[in-house]
C-alpha cells in the first residue's frame, strides 16, 4: 500500500508538473501574440479571406466560398469556416478575423510540448522545443496574420507529431492506433485547408523517413492505406457538393490550382533560390545559430541513423519539405512555416546537451553571437525605420512601436553579451524569448503605418456617407481592394481589374454580374444620377477623376496610396461631418 501511495503522489505531481508547463506555455504565446488585431487589415490576403468568411454568414452560404460575390475556388474553406466561427461569435472586426492562426498556433506549441514529453521523457527538452518553436520568427509572424499557411501548417504539424507520437508506443496497441488515427484526421483537415499537400507531405516524409532508416515493414502497414480513405472521406464530401454545382471546379480546383501552380509560375510568385535559403535561416532567429550544429550532428549519425531514427525523423521533415517548394515555381515566405517544429525541437535537443556544459564551447558561443548582432541590427533597422521620407507623416506613431522595439533589441544584445561572458546560457534563452515576445508584438503593431494600400481610413468616411445615400453604389477601379467590404459589410463593384476572379469569374452561375464591372459600365453610372463612392489608386486617378480629366470626381479623402472620390457634390451638412481618421 505505501508503495502504491507513493506511485500515486508521483503521478499526481507529474500530472502538476505537466499542468503547469501547458499553462506557462499558453500564457507565454498568449503574451507574445496579444496585439495580433492591431494593424489594418493587409491587403490582398487578409483582406480576401476576412471577407470570404463575412460572405459565408451574410449569405448563409457555406459550401461555395464567394469572394465579392463570385466564386472563389482557389482553396479549400477550413480557414474560411473557422475565420467565419470567429466572426460569428465576435463580431465583422479585425480582432476576430485573425482569432483562428493565434489560437491553431498557440495549440500547436503545446502539441510540441506534449508529443516531446513523450518522446524524449525529458522535461527540459519538451520545453525548450515549445519555447523554440513559438518563439521563432516564422512562427510567431506568421501566427497572427490572416492566411491559409499557419493554418495548413499546424494541421501539417499535428499530423507529423501525432505519426512520431504513435511510433513511441507498441505496434497496433490502441494508444498506437489512437494516435495515427489522430494524424490522419488532421491530414485530412491539412488537405481542408489548403488541398493536396495535406496528404502529400506526411506520405512523402514517412516514406523518405522509412527508407532512409531502413524501416521497410512501416510501407506495408495496411493502417497506412487504410489512413487514406479517413483522408479521403474528410475531404471528398466538400469537393462532390460544390463540383455538384459547378461542374468546372474539379478541373479548375485539382488541376490547376494544385498541379499547375506547383509546376509553372502562374502566379508570378517564383523566388531566387539564394533569397529562399536566407529566409530559411533568418526564419529560425533568434536560434539559427544553432543550425549548422544541428545540421551538422544529424548527418554524422548517417551510419546509424537506425539508432537516431527520431532525429532523422524530424530531419527529413524539415529538409524534404524545404527541398520540395526549392523546386516550386510558386513560392510565398509562409510556405515555409510547416518546417519550424522540426527543425525546433533538434535545436532544442542542441541546446539541451550544450546547457550541462559548464563552460560553453566556441561554437555554442558563436551561435550566440550571431543572434546578438542580429537583435543589435534589429535595433538599427528600428531607429531608422520612422525616418524613411514616405512614412514621415506617421512618424510619430511609428516611432513609439519601433524605438521602443530599438531599445528592448539593444537590451538583449547587451546583456547577452554580459551573460555571454559568465556562461550563462539558459539566462541567454530566457532573454530570446522575452525579446521575441515584445518585438514582435511592437514591430507588427507598427506595421500598420506602412501597409498604406488599405482603405480603411476611407471607409471611415464612406460608411456614415453610406447611411445617407442607403442605395449607393461603391467601386474599386482599377483595382480589388478587398477589405473595402469587410469594413464597409457590403458588395462593391469591381471596375476594369477582375484580377484573381478572371478564372472563376467565367464559370456558370458565378456571381460575377453582381460585382464586376467594365470601364463602360461603370462610366455610363458615374455620369448618372445615380450616386457612386469609387476607390482608386494614384494612376487612376490622375488618369481620369481630376479636375482637368472628362471623368471629374470630387474628393472626399485620401491617402498616400488611396482615393476615396464621388461622382456629385455632397450637401454642406454632410461635407462638414467628413473625418479621416489615419
């Protein structure tokens, strides 16, 4: 009895113990994203999808995404129904179009935790693999911007760590099966978000990962293949519902948004293969100073991989991903969000044998001093930033974000230098993570103040103008500028760009005489009576809404990259509540 008694306050202290390491773990990312709903909506992306998301609830349409009333077949709609979820429950706002990344991000540094608990059976180690990978700079921007990469990438993510789970535990056990059945369902909701790397990537990393090591018997494993059909089933009921009413989707969706856009530079979105590489490495600041250890230490165990098969495990996850889009002519900074976790928890295995030394080895100090230099750059970069001549009008609010940003970077670079001197590593960490924490939450709330393509200050003059005139119509020429609807809650016509939409814009049933417009058109309404709010950019404008130009317009706001323009005089009564609030 009293050993069982003891086992029993054993477990409850490390069940405590685990308690409070997920707690610190959420407060901390918590922290380190609080500010994520600061900025203005940025324009194309956060603007498309938040609106995709308002359309779903305004129109009670949630198989066929609509973006500005056309059908938008890019993309699966996981990240659309959980932008929407949000919505719903928060309200059509900034902070709640963004809550989805945060919220998928922060549960996936406490998957990193949990599944290196289990692993490693080594408290230190799950931490510090949480900690590197919530606090790198990939992860932690990219977890507070409105896209599909965060989203795909913590569905990747879960699925590779549930794998490695289900791989620490007897072969068909049902805790084995628990957790492959768990990696295929997030498979499944991977290829929900953003198609058929979903599925690609675990078959590619298991299959590289077991050849490699020698583990032949894993590609017979029929639970593999029967894996596919839970894929399968998650995701083919939303590709039959919408084909059933387009019947040019598949085509459009399959082939060339998922073959084609690999293949060939459609989109216009190719990469140098120099700058792809360097944002690889800058992308692990402020711990990519320990890659080339890592690296380094994972390829002399070539010859016994057998014995290291997690490290290579993790290994080929990162580099067969990174080596994958190296090779894609469609290429985008957040593609490479999915490769963190991995390389994370080998710099975390890293600095977990470097801390037991009692004097820190020269490559363990240059690994160091390389991220000190960088936050001493990152201070630089901060102080000059307010003085760039075409933000000068948002000095002073640039300046409060980024000097502020200035002075925590220089702190750390100095005290780590300090701490440097007394082999004092984890004090060295501690500071990363606090400095990341504060940045980044600095440097993207200034952002806001360089994002000047948004038309959100506009809005703020056209939405009680709005009130007025109920049946206006509002344009954007010459451009989509999507975050004019979710501000304003309403449709606009899109004048002589149909950019993105031209595809799908084609089809059957698109929605796309609601919304897109031509030049004549839209010039034949403009000369009407009927009223319009237009927003162009400079070209346009000076081209043909100045006072010397056939189209006159009368200014009602603007900003340095952005016109807001109406094709009548208003009333004096209305003309004096015009604020623009910048």
């Amino acid at each position: 009895m009293i050993k069982h008694g003891s086992h029993c306050r054993l477990r409850m202290q490390v069940d405590r113990i685990f308690g409070c390491d997920l707690l610190i773990l959420s407060l901390i990312m918590a922290v380190a994203l609080c500010l994520y709903g600061v900025p203005v909506l940025f324009t194309p992306d956060e603007g498309r999808y938040a609106e995709i998301a308002r359309e779903m609830i305004v129109n009670n349409e949630y198989v066929v995404p609509h973006l500005d009333g056309v059908i938008y077949f890019e993309k699966p709609p996981m990240i659309y129904w959980l932008t929407a979820l949000s919505l719903k429950f928060f309200g059509f706002n900034i902070w709640a179009a963004r809550l989805p990344n945060p919220i998928l991000s922060i549960i996936g540094v406490l998957f990193v935790y949990v599944v290196c608990r289990i692993v490693y059976q080594k408290r230190r180690v799950a931490l510090w693999s949480a900690l590197v990978s919530g606090t790198s700079i990939l992860y932690l921007g990219g977890a507070r911007y409105l896209n599909l990469d965060a989203g795909v990438a913590f569905f990747i993510t879960v699925t590779m760590l549930s794998f490695w789970a289900s791989r620490q535990y007897k072969q068909k056990s049902w805790t084995n099966n628990l957790w492959l059945l768990n990696a295929f369902i997030f498979s499944g909701l991977a290829v929900m978000t953003k198609g058929l790397i979903g599925i690609v990537f675990p078959m590619m990393i298991i299959g590289l990962w077991a050849i490699i090591v020698g583990k032949f018997r894993l590609l017979l494993d029929y639970r593999l293949y029967l894996g596919l059909v839970i894929v399968v089933l998650i995701s083919i009921p939303w590709i039959i519902a919408v084909n059933s009413e387009h019947p040019e989707f598949f085509h459009y969706y399959v082939v060339v948004q998922q073959i084609l856009r690999y293949a060939t530079d459609e989109q216009g979105r190719q990469m140098s293969k120099f700058a792809y590489f360097g944002i690889f490495i800058i992308g692990f600041f402020p711990w990519f100073g320990f890659l080339p250890q890592v690296f380094k230490s994972v390829l002399t165990k070539w010859r016994t991989r057998r014995e290291h098969e997690n490290e290579w495990f993790l290994f080929v996850w990162g580099v067969s991903i990174l080596l994958f889009f190296a090779f894609s002519k469609s290429i985008l900074i957040g593609y490479l969000i999915p490769i963190v976790v991995p390389f994370a928890i080998l710099i975390a295995r890293r600095l977990d044998k470097v801390l037991n030394d009692v004097k820190l080895k020269k490559s363990t100090k240059a690994s160091v001093i390389v991220a000190l230099v960088f936050f001493a750059a990152i201070a630089i970069a901060f102080v000059i930033l307010p003085f760039i001549p075409q933000f000068s009008m948002f000095f002073l609010k640039i300046a409060v974000y980024y000097w502020l940003g200035a002075v925590v970077a220089i702190i750390t670079a100095i005290m780590g230098c300090i701490y440097l001197k007394r082999d004092n590593l984890k004090t060295i960490m501690l500071w990363f993570v606090a400095a990341m924490m504060i940045i980044l939450n600095l440097g993207w709330s200034g952002s806001q103040y360089f994002a000047q393509k948004t038309v959100k200050p506009l809005t703020n003059i056209v939405a009680p103008l709005l009130k007025a005139y109920p049946n206006a119509i509002v344009a954007n020429y010459g451009g989509y500028f999507y975050d004019a609807q979710f501000y304003l809650d309403r449709l606009t016509w899109i004048v002589a760009n149909e950019g993105e939409l031209a595809n799908t814009a084609r089809m059957s049933n698109s929605g796309a005489d609601k919304t897109l417009r031509t030049a004549e058109q839209f010039w034949s309404v403009w000369k009407s009576d009927q009223r319009v709010f237009v927003f162009t950019d400079a070209n346009n404008y000076n081209l043909y809404f100045k006072k010397s130009q056939p189209y006159q317009g009368y200014l009602l706001g603007e900003t340095p990259k952005r016109f807001l323009l109406t094709n009548h005089p208003l009333p004096e009564y209305l003309i004096t509540s015009i604020t623009l609030d910048k």
